[in-house]
C-alpha cells in the first residue's frame, strides 16, 4: 500500500511549515503530499497565520522539492473558474515536471464561502458545476495542441479559445473524485477519475463505495481496475501510550477516539488498521497529519508503519 501525507493548513500553518512537511514526506519515501483547499479553520480557534491558497502553495512546493508528488485533497469546484484553474494546475503541473495530481470537488464548508465572500449555491447545483468543471479541465488539457477549445454549458461557458498551457502529463494530471454519495459522486469517478477517495470512513463504509464505483465503472463500459482505490484517515502514531498521548493531545484529539475513527496507536496497530483498508480495496492511504511541526511523527511512519505494509 502506498502512504501519503495530507495536510490541513487551514488548521494554522505557514508556507513554511508546509514545506517543511513536504521536504519530510519526500525524504522519507512518502508518495506524495497532499493539502486541503480550505479558507477558514474547521476547529474552533483563529488558525493564524491564517488561510493559503492551495495553488499558489503547490506552485512554490514544485520548486523547492524533486521526487515527491503533489496535489489537493481537494479542490473546491466553487472557489476558482473552470478555465482560470486550468492555467493554474497546467502551470503547477509544469513546475514540477509532472508531479501534480487535482482532487476536485463541490465544496461542503458553507462558513469559509461567508467569510471571503463566495457564492455557496445549494448542493445540486454544486455537483451541475462540479460535472461542468470536470468536462472542462480535462478538455482543455486533452486538445491538440493548435486547436482550440470552446464548452457551453448551464454554468460555464468558454472559448473558442487556445486551451494553453499544456500540463507536462499528458493528457493531463491525474484527476481525483472522491465522496460518500452514492449517485453522482461513482458516476463522476467512473467518467473523470483516474482515482476515486473515500474520505475519513470506517472500513465497511470504504469497501461498499468501492463496490459501488466499481459499478459505476461497469456501468458505463470501463474497466474497475483501471482507477486507483484510496482512503484518508487522521494519524497518530506513537511507541509508548506516553508519548501517544502527546501526540493526541497536540491536535486536541482523545487517543480513544482516534483508535475508533482513525488509525491510532504503536506502529502495528496503525499498520494493522491500514491494512483493514487494503482488504477492503484501498491500495493508497492519504494520512492526515494535523501538527506540521512535528517532523519525527512521519519519520516514525516512514521506518515502522510503512514497511509493514510492503
């Protein structure tokens, strides 16, 4: 199984810190680092410095790393317009030298829309546009060179126009679409993904919409094996309850609660529990890390918890 590091910089975290944490991950032998796209902290508290731009981060992070790859878990479809976003990850993808991969979704966090000011429209019509964005990225990606490009659709329409610039993938960076729907979000990720993410859900409730996708892929003449499984899941990991403690404490978490909800404990209980998720379908894990600062918790994944899972 593969293990990656998501980020939640909302939760109070510089460009710095990020960095830091992305330098860890590569060093380390993580797959890749990964960050929410998120304006406004989700706990209680002010989360100074306050807010960054997902984009502009990864943008900075294709610079001053080298192997590891980068991506969003995920973005909301309600925070930028389809075309602008595809310059944006197009150029990203570029500085990296293919190392950027989009989660893309419709947004849920209704306070951080408030707070900056962006339009929050009800859910269905969230996933209309989200199904818009979809087409259009990968449109705009996948036209030859010379052509152009142009999409008229009930939210967004474009072009005639260049469709440039190119990502450095071709046809384009891998896209994610994740969720616990069960209608739209399968039918979404059997058109679109090239991996489908089932966010912060027990084991049974992970396997079923992996079935359920599986479906979907079915359904609409795709191969199932042709799209990548995963699951995220908060981390604690620690080797003696001591320090386990700390570890939970820091991010304001009860370590009973991180062992029901999460993966929690010494490194063969969080292995142990990861692997729960490879049984149920899972070949890739996005472990979310809350406190950026604390570097030794990834080295202690990366030599005790990742072997484990081969």
């Amino acid at each position: 199984m593969e293990l990656r590091i998501f980020a939640e910089p909302q939760e109070g975290a510089s460009y710095e810190q990020q960095l830091a944490m992305a330098r860890a991950a590569e060093s380390h032998g993580f797959g890749a680092f990964f960050r929410s796209d998120h304006l406004l902290r989700i706990k209680p508290g002010p989360g100074e410095p306050g807010p960054s731009d997902s984009w502009v981060t990864l943008g900075a992070l294709a610079r001053e790393t080298d192997t590891i790859r980068l991506g969003t878990m995920v973005t909301s479809a309600t925070f930028r317009l389809p075309g602008l976003l595809a310059v944006a990850v197009a150029q990203v993808d570029a500085m990296s030298a293919g190392r950027v991969e989009i989660g893309l979704g419709t947004g849920w966090y209704e306070a951080e829309h408030v707070a900056y000011g962006i339009p929050f429209p009800p859910l269905r019509e969230r996933f209309d546009r989200l199904e818009e964005q979809l087409t259009i990225l990968t449109g705009m990606w996948g036209t030859p060179s010379g052509e152009s490009y142009e999409f008229h659709g009930r939210h967004y329409s474009l072009g005639p126009g260049p469709a440039l610039p190119k990502p450095a993938q071709r046809p384009h960076p891998p896209v994610i679409v994740g969720g616990l729907g069960t209608r739209r979000t399968p039918a979404l990720a059997a058109r679109f993904g090239a991996e489908f993410n089932v966010p912060f859900a027990d084991v049974e409730t992970a396997r079923a919409r992996f079935e359920g996708v599986r479906e979907a892929c079915r359904a609409a003449g795709r191969d199932p094996d042709e799209l990548v499984y995963s699951h995220a899941v908060t981390v604690c990991c620690a080797e003696d309850p001591a320090e386990l403690e700390r570890r939970a404490g820091r991010i304001g978490r009860d370590v009973a609660d991180l062992r029901r909800s999460g993966a929690a404990g010494t490194p063969s209980e969080v292995a142990a529990r990861l692997e729960e998720y490879r049984q149920a379908g899972a070949t890739r894990s996005y472990l979310q890390v809350i406190d950026l600062d604390d570097l030794d918790h990834v080295a202690l994944i990366a030599s005790e918890v990742m072997p484990r899972l081969g």
